[in-house]
C-alpha cells in the first residue's frame, strides 16, 4: 500500500492494514511482554533470526505500525520510534560513531542538539565540527578528517529558521563517504522530501507536528536504505564486521537495507532504553492523520501574519520567515519546500527586549510556552526564558538577537491572530 499512494492517503491509512476482523483503528499494545509456545520459538527472536515481539522495550505492534507509517512518508525503508527527538538526534549519529571518532554538524541547528552534540557526546569521546550551513561547500569540506563519520543538519532550523541546501550537503558528504542526517521536524515530509534531494537518514522530533497536540513526546528515525556501507566498511565496521553481541552476526549481510535501522533497535535500544510508550504512539498516530491538513494551514497562517508583521514598520525592525520574498532562504525554500516550510516565525520589535517581553505578555490567544509548532498558537522569547542567563552579548554571539520572538502560529482562524498581535504591539511600547 505504501508503494502506490500520495502522501495524504498514507497520513490517513498507512502503517496499520487491518485484517479481517481485526481492529479498523489501530490497536494500543500495552504490554511489556509477548507469549510463544516454545523456548526455540523465543531463542530465534533473541538472535535476530526471525522478525517478531518478545519486549516493548525491543519492538511493539504498535509502534512498528506508527514507524512504518513515517517511513513510507519519508519514502524510506526502515523507521523505529524513540521516546524524544532528543534521542533520535543521538541515536542517528551514535550507531554510526564511537569514542575516536568525528562528525560535522550545521551550527544552526535547535540549541538542545547543539549542547548534545557540543558537551555530553564530547563526553563519550566523539568529537563534533560546527560549520556554517550558507558556506561554501569547499569551507565546508575543510572541517572533515579521516574519522569523520557523518554530516549532521536541520531542513529549516530551529529558531533561525535557516533553509538546508540539501544537494549541496548531501554531496560534500557522499564526496566523503559519509551519510547526510536531516532533522525534518519543521517541514514534516508533508512540505519537503530529503531523501529526494540525496539525505541518507531523516530524524523528527515527533512532539511538534506530526503529534500536532503537544500531547505526546517522542522522535523518530528514517532510514532511507540507500547509503552504500559496505563501500565504506572501514569507516561503518559496526554496520559491515561482525557484532560480537548477536553470536558474530553483520548487520549488512544479514538485513541488507535494514541494517542500519535494524542496528539501531536491537543494539542502541536494547541497551539504552529511550523506546516510545505504546500510548505516545498510538496518540501520535491520531496526530498524523491530519498532518497534511494541519500544515497547508499553519503554512497558509504563517504567511499571513508574516506579511502582517512586516506591514507593520511603525512596530517591528525585522521578520524573518522563508516564505516572504527578499527573504534569505525565500529561493531554497521555494526549490525544495514549494508549497510552504512550517508556521514558524520570528521577528523583532523596534522596543527591543522589554518591548518583546511587553508584547508577550500582552496577547490573549498565543500563548507564552516552550513548546512549538503545535495546533495552538505559542510564543516564546529566547533571550527571556530558554537562553536567559546570557548577557546581549553572548545572546548575539549564539545568534540569539535580544530582540527575537519565536511565534508559531497554530491553525486558529487567521484573522483572530493577527487580531491579537495586532493589540499586542499596541501594548508593547507602553
């Protein structure tokens, strides 16, 4: 089903194919645990000789079902669900990497990423290269060594709103022989395909929209089977050697196009935990079968309270959001994200910080949270909340303007919101 069609139908329908009799919903599998008949029938489980459940910890129907669903969105082979998009961003670099080795990674990128990556993975002895995304790809190229294992970036990041240029990254990491990661979270696979423009492995932070409901926390990683890891099994030997855990077993040999997916279940999982509860699938199942209704609305608001902020130069110094013209990233955004990027915008009022503070609190309908890009429109200003104890200095020096207000517009009537905004700016210079 998931071969022949469109993304909206599989949003709706894909994942979980009911048979007969079955649950036309798909089912919660709460539990911990699954019975078989025999201990042979369980052995073959444990050595990754057949497919089945024996703990959720491992693998669950429901899961798997909610998995499936996002890799056929994706157009990826293999998926697995994680308890965070935390823990997907370190799962998807950390089955490819251990102590001694290196990766490069765009520095715009969400801050929490950044500190992972920067700080607790520098930790386990994997070192990271921070580069600007907008350089040249030669610059770029330059950050690589021969230990360098990946290429980490964001399709439109989080908050600077920066647009990858995909095939450029994509092909400095094949140069390299290395897989390009891309945290799709904003778009969603609804407004941009990575796996079209030559990405490797997609991650999402499930908590935003494919959830839609700030209900559930939750990741996920996609694999797309098309990195050649046995071209370069000296750099992947924990894909192409033999896995001395699983009785000498390669996962390349054994599972083909799913031995990265397959590595990350039954080794990262296993021994991490981080497994998305049954529950938080099932209800960001709920969320995806509206994900293509929600994000042309977020998209069709998010363009009209951006031209609404940028009308208002009486108020406000600067908007920033891909969709305006004579925006940076408007040309990228319109290459590889043509029917919007997310609703998602940030700009800056000319009261500077006590004016965006003023303005926050002053609206009635978004809301001051530190969620983002859910149904509800939320706000947030970075230099108050989430990146506080830093002076103006430092918030600039993290590209962090003082002045940043991070909006993200649900899918509340257009009208009402900028209505609201509309007050609120009054209110901001008081």
């Amino acid at each position: 089903m998931e071969k022949k069609f469109k993304r909206e139908t599989l949003c709706v329908q894909g994942g979980w194919q009911p048979k007969k009799g079955e649950p036309r919903v798909l089912p919660i599998y709460q539990s911990t645990t699954f019975k078989y008949e025999t201990s042979e029938q369980m052995a073959r489980l444990f050595d990754l000789e057949e497919a089945g459940y024996f703990y959720t910890r491992l693998q669950n129907p429901t899961n798997d079902a909610v998995a499936a669903k996002i890799a056929a969105l994706e157009g990826g082979v293999a998926a697995m669900l994680t308890s965070s998009g935390q823990a997907a961003s370190f799962y998807s670099v950390f089955n490819i990497c251990s102590a001694g080795d290196h990766f490069v990674s765009a520095s715009a990128i969400y801050g929490g990423t950044f500190n992972l990556f920067a700080v607790t993975m520098k930790k386990m002895g994997i070192e990271v290269t921070f580069v600007d995304g907008d350089a040249p790809a030669e610059e770029i190229a330059r950050a690589f060594r021969p230990n360098t294992k990946a290429l980490f970036a964001e399709t439109v990041s989080n908050p600077g709103l920066n647009v990858l240029d995909i095939e450029k990254f994509a092909k400095i990491a094949h140069e390299h022989g290395v897989p390009l990661i891309v945290d799709n979270t904003f778009p969603t696979p609804i407004n941009c395909r990575p796996f079209e423009w030559g990405a490797d492995i997609v991650i999402h932070s499930t908590t935003k929209y494919m959830d839609g409901h700030a209900a559930a926390v939750g990741g996920a990683i996609v694999d797309s089977g098309n990195f050649d890891w046995e071209a370069h099994a000296d750099k992947f030997p924990g894909l192409t050697a033999p896995d001395d855990s699983y009785h000498g077993l390669t996962y390349t040999k054994a599972f083909g196009k799913g031995a990265y997916i397959t590595k990350a279940t039954a080794q990262l999982m296993r021994d991490l935990g981080s497994i998305q509860s049954p529950q938080n699938a099932f209800l960001l199942n709920i969320g995806l079968e509206t994900l293509h209704l929600r994000m042309a609305r977020h998209c069709e608001n998010a363009q009209k309270v951006a031209e609404y902020l940028a009308s208002r130069t009486d108020k406000v110094a600067w908007v920033n959001y891909p969709g305006l013209r004579g925006n940076k990233y408007y040309e990228l955004a319109q290459k590889y994200m043509p029917g919007g990027t997310c609703g998602v915008i940030t700009f800056g009022l000319k009261g500077g910080r006590e004016a965006s503070i003023r303005f926050m609190d002053s609206l009635k309908l978004g809301a001051i949270v530190t969620h983002v890009a859910d149904a509800r429109t939320s706000v947030l200003h970075p230099a108050s909340h989430t990146h506080r104890q830093l002076t103006d200095e430092q918030l600039v020096a993290a590209g962090v303007a003082p002045d940043l207000i991070r909006f993200s517009v649900g899918i509340e009537d257009a009208g009402d919101i900028i209505a609201d905004i509309e007050q609120a700016l009054e209110r901001s210079d008081r």
